[in-house]
C-alpha cells in the first residue's frame, strides 16, 4: 500500500535501498547505511533508529516499540547481506510478502506486537 513504511538493508552500509524505494516506489523508508555516507541530519537520525532496531543487543520489547512508533511495515532485505535482519525477524512476527532471487519483502505483523511477551 501506498502509505508502508520500510525498513530497507543493504550491502555493507553503503548502498542505500531506501532512496529507490522513495524514488521509483514512492514509499518512505527508513535505511541501514552508514552515517559517513549521509548528508543530512534527519537522515543520520533514521539510520541510528535502523541500527537500534536491528541490533542483537536491543531487547524484543524495544525493537518492537520502535518499530510500532515508526509505523515499520515492511522489511526490504537484500539477500546477500540479509543477516542484518536476522535479529529483527526473530523478535518480531513476519511473513514473506514478495521475494525473488535478489530481494526479499517481509510484512511485519504489528497487529500482534500487543499479543507478545
């Protein structure tokens, strides 16, 4: 739908997904790349959201509250660097929206956020 939101992963924090997703998708995202190749303060500002969301260390409970307040529907992951995601999928419930040989698309189920512990 028109209003998701992703959160996208690229290669090695360079390349950042999210900008083809704004421009030829027409769907905001918030991306993993690294902050040395950003301009612009918002967009340091999501890439530390991205990074907390996905870090091992960042407890089920939090990842679930960040993604809920920035309304993450959708996980855009590049399958050869998709580990990044790994931490992510298994704190929070999603199912395979789209896939093909390169990408993958997750629907996060946020409906249920509230039914876990």
């Amino acid at each position: 739908p028109d209003h998701s939101l992703f959160l996208t992963g690229g290669r090695d924090g360079w390349v950042n997904y999210s900008w083809w997703l704004e421009g030829y998708g027409k769907r905001p995202s918030l991306s993993l790349v690294g902050a040395n190749f950003l301009a612009f303060k918002q967009e340091r500002e999501q890439a530390a959201l991205s990074d907390r969301i996905i870090a091992a260390t960042t407890p089920a409970s939090e990842v679930r509250e960040l993604m809920d307040e920035a309304k993450v529907d959708y996980l855009f992951i590049y399958k050869p660097s998709g580990g990044a995601f790994q931490n992510v999928v298994s704190k929070v419930p999603v199912y395979v929206s789209h896939e093909n040989d390169t990408f993958v698309v997750l629907k996060v189920r946020r409906d249920e956020f509230a039914k876990m512990p």
